[in-house]
C-alpha cells in the first residue's frame, strides 16, 4: 500500500508540473503580446504627438475642375504612405462622382484607372526641394493635393480636410468667389 502511495503521489507531481508549465507558457506567450501591443500604441501615439500640417493656401484651377491646396507638414514627424491620407470636401458635385465617392470623401488616384475615369481623384505633388525620396513628407516641405473633379466647381465657399495616415489633419475654407 505504501508503494502505490508513492507512485499516485508521483503521478500527481508529474501533472502539477506539466499542467504549470503549460500554464506558463500561456500566459507568457500572452504578456508577450500585451507588451508588443503597449509598444506600438506608444509608437503610434507618439508619431501623431509629433504630426502637424497646416493647410497654408487654396485656388481653382484654370479649368475650373480643379482645386490646388497647399499644406505644409509643420510637425517634426516624416510623413509616410501619402496615398493613404484622406481628403474630404463640401463640394455638392462630389456626390455625383459614382460609386467610389462616400460622405464627401475623395479617392487617391493611386487606386486606379475606375477612379480617374469616374473623374472624381486628388493626387498630389512635392514642392521645392526633391533632392530626397519624393514619396515621403519631410517637416517643413510643401505639398501640394490636386482635387480633380468631373464637373465644373461653382463659385462659393468650399470646405476642405486634409487628414494624415495616422489621423491628424487640418481644415481649410475657401472662398472662389475671390
């Protein structure tokens, strides 16, 4: 009797170790994951402490199916992915841009040839010194967001926000009666 004892007792050590080894792991595995999380919302919360612009000039194309806007990014960030930001509008005539308008949202023209067709895109160009990579946004430089429409803008004024890919933006109201 006493030998079975020592065995069940083995036997239940041997369980208490694998069940807390496993239970270890889980939970190891899972504080890892909370602070690879903690990380990145510090990373993210930091880059949009940093982020500014500011939309600094607006005016109508000759065409009159365009609006220029000038922004300057007066953060200390480095603006990345600048397909990625979001451009809204008041302009009523953005509604009748198809399906790929939502809310007065305005596409890239980066999303492709049905967005230029339905006539209703921004793209956007870098201004003064290009002696970097183009496709990034350095503090202090100029862009300059091109909003092309399918018809003819109305002489009014027209609200205009430009937001970054980690979300800080700015708004501009523009007068073309002017």
């Amino acid at each position: 009797m006493g030998q079975s004892v020592s065995i069940s007792f083995g036997m239940l050590f041997l369980c208490t170790l694998l069940v807390g080894s496993m239970l270890y792991s889980a939970f190891q595995s899972s504080n890892e994951l909370i602070t690879e999380a903690q990380e990145n919302n510090y990373d993210r919360e930091f880059s949009r402490i940093h982020t500014s612009i500011q939309l600094i000039n607006a005016s109508r194309d000759p065409s009159e199916m365009a609006i220029n806007l000038v922004i300057e990014n007066i953060g200390t960030e480095i603006i990345y992915q600048l397909d990625s930001m979001d451009v809204f509008t008041n302009v009523t005539q953005v509604l009748d841009c198809g399906p790929y308008v939502y809310d007065r949202w305005i596409p890239s023209s980066n999303l492709g040839a049905a967005i230029i067709s339905a006539g209703c895109y921004w793209s956007f160009t870098m201004l003064g010194d290009l002696s970097h990579n183009p496709t990034y946004w350095d503090p202090h430089e100029l862009l300059n967001i091109t909003i092309t429409f399918n018809v003819t803008i109305a002489e009014q004024y027209y609200y205009y926000r430009i937001s970054t890919p980690n979300g800080v933006g700015d708004s501009f109201i523009y007068n073309t009666l002017s």
